[in-house]
C-alpha cells in the first residue's frame, strides 16, 4: 500500500501511516504535479492547502481513501469520490478542544477590547475608558450548530453564566436539553443573542446564512463570532452593520477568501482577527494527524470507520461490539455468491439475539462487499456497496429480533434470486469465531477456511471416501469435513477444507462421482 501525503501533518501521524504502508510527502506539489503523481497511490492525506479536485480524483486509478487531517472537507470534490468508490475521511474529534477553547477567547477578547487595548499599550497610550467592555455573564449566547466543536462551546459559555439558545436542525430536544440548551429557530436565535457564534459547515444551504436581512433581525449592538467557515457570513453586509454600529463587532478566524488579502474587515477598530488559528494548536495537530492515519489504514484494509463523511460511520462506542460480526457479514457473502446460482434480486437478513440491539447498517454494508466483490470486476466498499446494490435492481431489507433459540446471536441472510430463494446463516463461537451454520436447507457448523469444496449429493455409502481419494490423488490435503443432512439417504451437503486453491479438472472429476449433485470451490478472500 503506498500513501501521498500532500500538505504538513505531525510526524506522528506519518509515523502511524509508516507502520502499514509506503509513505511519500510531498508538499509543494502544483495541482498538475498532483494528477501526474497520484496514480500509483492507494490513498491521499492532505490538510487544507491541496484541492482534492474531480481531475485528482479521476486521475487517481489506486485512489481509494482520501484522508483529511481537520474536519472541513470543502477542498475535496467529496461528490466526485464517492461517484468512484472513494472513501473521504476526516478527523472531526482532533481539533475539537482547540476550537471550542478559540472561540470562547475571540468572544472574551471581543468582549473586553483585549487586542484593542494591548495595541494602544504597545503604541505609549494608558487610556482605560477607550476599552470599556461588556460581561458575558448573564448574557444570551446563540449557538448556530451543536455538532462537537458547538457543544464544547456551550459547556464552557455556560460555566461563565451565560444563557444559551441554539438552532441546529440535526439535533433532538433531548440532546439539546441534556446540555442545557433552548432549541428554538434560527431566526429567533438571531433576535435573542446578545453573542451570536457560529459552528456549522459551509454548504449551499449555509452560505451567506448571515446577510443583510439576517442582520437587520439581530440585536443592536450585537457581537458575531466565526470561527467555522468563511461564507457563513456576507462580509459587505458585515461591513457595513459594523459600520453603522449595528454590530458593536466580530471576532473572525475565517473569510471567504483565504489567505486574506485587503480584506476591508481587517482595518476595522471592532474586528479581531485571526489567520485560521482554531485548530492551530500543538495538541490539536497532533491528535488530527494520528486520528486521520488511523483511519486512512483501516480504509485501506477494509476495517469499518468512525469518521468517513461519505459512509455510513459507526460510533467508537458501538464499533467494539459489532466489530467480530464484521468478518463474518463479508465471509456470509462470498460463500454466498459462490456456492449459489441464479440473478439475485433481493436480499433480507435477519438479526437475532444480542446483535439486534446495535446499529447493523454496517453489518449489511459488509455483506455486500463480500457478495459484490466475486459478482463484479470493480472495487466495492462502504462508500459504493449500496449504490451498487440499488443500481442492480437488489432490494435489501434488515429485519432484527432480540430472540433466539439456539445461539446467543444468529444471522440469517435469506437471498431471492431468479432461480428462487436461497438462505445461509451464520454465528460467533467465543465471539470472535466464525461459524456457518446453515446453507440452503441444511444445518451445519463450517469453521471457514481460505479454500473449500461444497458438494451437495445423494446420501449413499462410501461418496465421501470417494471425494476424498481424488483430492488426495491431485496433491489437495483435506484439513477438515462437515456435512449436514436431513434424512438418511435423500440430498445432504458436504464441506471440505482444503489447504490449496483447486484446479478446474479436479472439481471436474469430483462432479463426476455418482451422486454427486453440485461441486462448488469456494475461495474467501476477497478479489479486489
């Protein structure tokens, strides 16, 4: 595996890379040295200097994750990525801490007129009336998105006693009342806040989200904060209720345009300025670089994520417990594709038991790569795995129960096909064992292995002494054998684990044993 790493990252997080792949660093590249070089890597680690352009991500044939050590992702065509199966990932835990702290200093600095006042000290002047300040006490904070970095703000704004309303449209009520928040709209969060501080994504529907009418709803004298993303706020209209007084003023780390040059904001007496510092902190660095290695690795090895902005992501909470159904989903779907025929047309699988009580769209999206990977000549993966499926025709449904019979957790996958309806049904033995224990309609207990023979026949003595004479015959040692019937003497099924891929020929002389029914050679490891 070899990684380009395109912009400044901690060297703890090459460090982290270093351990499973080739790492190269290159931070000068011009876009076009970019597409030149990115074919021969299987993923891209960048900060927020290299444009992650449609022409990059086309060009990058290996290309499958692109690692973003921050949280914004606006210089990665994300769309484009996704449109080829490539994974987007982002450190959105990293820099939480040093954002939230920057923004509550921008509000305490805008509060007290501490740049102001240093720089007439700095100039030979004493002059103490000029700096008058406001407290933040008692004061109403308005909060414009609770994701993480917002919810540290609040934490701390309300540690300092100030009252918080908030609008973020992806929060519950719940969520809001545990930290102490009033959810109401965005436009009465406009006209209560006395501070009004902004934590939201740049998106079409966010740009300009504060523009002349917006400002005309706010309080006089109001004060803004913006340490999220340039574009939030119409910079004209910011100048000019600054102007007027409108806006007693504004703290900003970011601008529509960066690096800033001669940008009217900055030679404002009541703006303070920052040059994009809210994650410029040595700790913050540190912990985005190791964060984003870690998950560009599990990318590459197929591990599930807990921070790609294009996949479903599963939550460091839950990832431990349903992390060992993971292999077992993929193992299921290629054993699936491989022992059985015709189209497939709808997939239903059944969770039962413990399991159930977990997020399982990640356990679907596993069984999909494994069941896609053999059908299809192309990368499948989380990103892809249920657009590809819907683009196939295959309906997929999930149903969960938190009964069971035999097992502490069964997963039943049940396969409509063309050629009528198929089930295969798997477990954990000790939690980390995989078991199949059924296919089609027999019961049985399969340990997997890399290379097996699946035979389904007519229950007769002395056919599997048979089968076993011609593998052994062709130099293919038997590591282990189940079978499963229902009745003496009608169809049973046959598992063999075989330490050695099967030829061709060989399957060829087992199919011909009298009784033999289907001879399938199934390979679990995945082709792409």
């Amino acid at each position: 595996m070899k990684v380009l790493v395109s912009d400044q990252i901690s060297e703890l997080g090459i460090a982290r890379l270093k351990e499973k792949a080739l790492v190269d660093v290159m931070t000068e590249l011009s876009p076009e040295e970019l597409v030149a070089r990115i074919p021969e890597y299987d993923a891209l680690v960048v900060r927020s200097s290299t444009k992650v352009t449609r022409q990059v991500l086309e060009a990058g044939v290996k290309l499958k994750v692109v690692g973003r050590a921050g949280v914004g992702v606006d210089n990665i065509d994300v769309a484009a990525a996704t449109e080829r199966g490539i994974i987007v990932i982002n450190a959105p835990e990293g820099n939480t801490i040093s954002a939230a702290e920057h923004t509550i200093a921008m509000m305490t600095s805008l509060a007290r007129n501490i740049p102001a006042a240093a720089s007439s000290m700095r100039a030979g002047e004493w002059k103490r009336s000029k700096f008058m300040g406001v407290e933040l006490f008692s004061k109403t904070l308005g909060v414009v998105g609770l994701g993480r970095i917002g919810s540290e703000v609040v934490k701390r704004a309300k540690a300092m006693g100030m009252d918080i309303v908030a609008y973020d449209p992806y929060i519950s009520v719940e969520r809001a009342e545990k930290l102490g928040v009033t959810l109401t709209s965005l436009e009465e969060v406009y006209r209560k806040a006395d501070f009004l501080t902004f934590h939201a994504p740049l998106t079409k529907s966010t740009q300009y989200m504060v523009g002349e009418k917006e400002l005309s709803l706010m309080k006089d004298g109001v004060r803004i904060i913006n340490c999220a993303r340039g574009g939030l706020i119409d910079e004209q209209a910011l100048h000019a209720a600054l102007c007027s007084g409108k806006v007693a003023g504004a703290a900003l780390d970011v601008f529509e345009k960066e690096p800033v040059v001669d940008n009217p904001l900055c030679s404002l007496d009541n703006v303070i300025v920052t040059p994009h510092l809210a994650a410029s902190t040595e700790e913050a660095q540190v912990n985005v670089a190791v964060q984003v290695a870690e998950q560009v690795v599990n990318a590459l090895l197929g591990e599930p994520l807990v921070s790609a902005v294009n996949v479903s992501v599963i939550p460091p909470e839950t990832l431990a417990d349903i992390k060992p159904f993971i292999p077992l989903m993929k193992t299921l779907g290629l054993f699936y594709t491989q022992v059985f025929n015709g189209q497939v047309e709808a997939v239903e699988i059944h969770y039962h038991g413990e399991i159930a009580n977990y997020q399982v769209a990640p356990l679907t999206n596993s069984f999909l790569i494994g069941l896609l990977s053999v059908m299809l000549h192309e990368t499948v993966n989380y990103v892809n795995a249920p657009a590809i499926a819907k683009q196939r025709g295959i309906k997929v449904r999930e149903v969960v129960s938190r009964t069971v019979e035999t097992f502490t957790n069964l997963i039943t996958v049940t396969i409509r096909t063309s050629e009528g309806s198929q089930t295969i049904a798997g477990t954990l033995f000790n939690k980390n064992d995989i078991r199949i224990v059924q296919i089609g309609k027999y019961r049985i207990e399969v340990a997997p292995s890399p290379y097996m023979i699946v035979c389904t026949y007519i229950d007769m003595p002395g056919i599997i002494g048979r089968v076993g004479t011609i593998l052994g015959g062709s130099d293919i040692n038997i590591a282990g054998m189940q079978v499963g019937r229902q009745s003496i003497g009608g169809e049973a099924v046959m598992v063999l684990q075989v330490d050695s891929p099967v030829p061709e020929e060989v399957l060829a002389k087992v199919q011909e044993v009298e009784a033999i029914l289907i001879t399938r050679f199934v390979k679990l490891e995945s082709p792409h």
